[in-house]
C-alpha cells in the first residue's frame, strides 16, 4: 500500500469533526503553497513574460478600471 492509499484509508475513518478540521487545515495549506509556487516562480522571472503582455496591453489602452476611477475608490 501506497503512503498515499494509507492517508487515503485514516481518512475514511474520521469522525466528521475530524474531517472538517482536516478539510480547513488541507485548504490552507493548499493555498499557502500556492503563494509559495508564484514567490518562487515570479523571483525565477517565470511570470516575467505575463506581466510583460498585460503592461502592453495597458499601455495600448485595451485595459479599463473594474470599479469606477481610482479616486471614487477612497
């Protein structure tokens, strides 16, 4: 059996308070590496290339405000 086929069976046997404290735990720490991932790839310049076309298209004017100007904002 696989460590993962082993996680997968504890899992089916916890109780549901059990459950939802592992579910909360997992998102979190589903989205903390998340963040890690794009740290790690925007310093590796992998996101470069993204900003780059979405600054173009900025300057080319193909972009507008989602919610008003930025003064009715404050």
């Amino acid at each position: 059996m696989t460590t993962v086929q082993l996680i997968e069976d504890q899992i089916k046997h916890l109780d549901n308070q059990s459950f939802a404290a592992l579910r909360s735990w997992f998102i979190e720490y589903e989205h903390a590496r998340w963040d890690q991932q794009i740290v790690t790839d925007s310093a590796a310049g992998k996101l470069d290339s993204l900003v780059d076309e979405a600054l173009a298209e900025h300057r080319a004017g193909k972009t507008k405000l989602l919610f008003g100007s930025v003064l009715e904002n404050r």
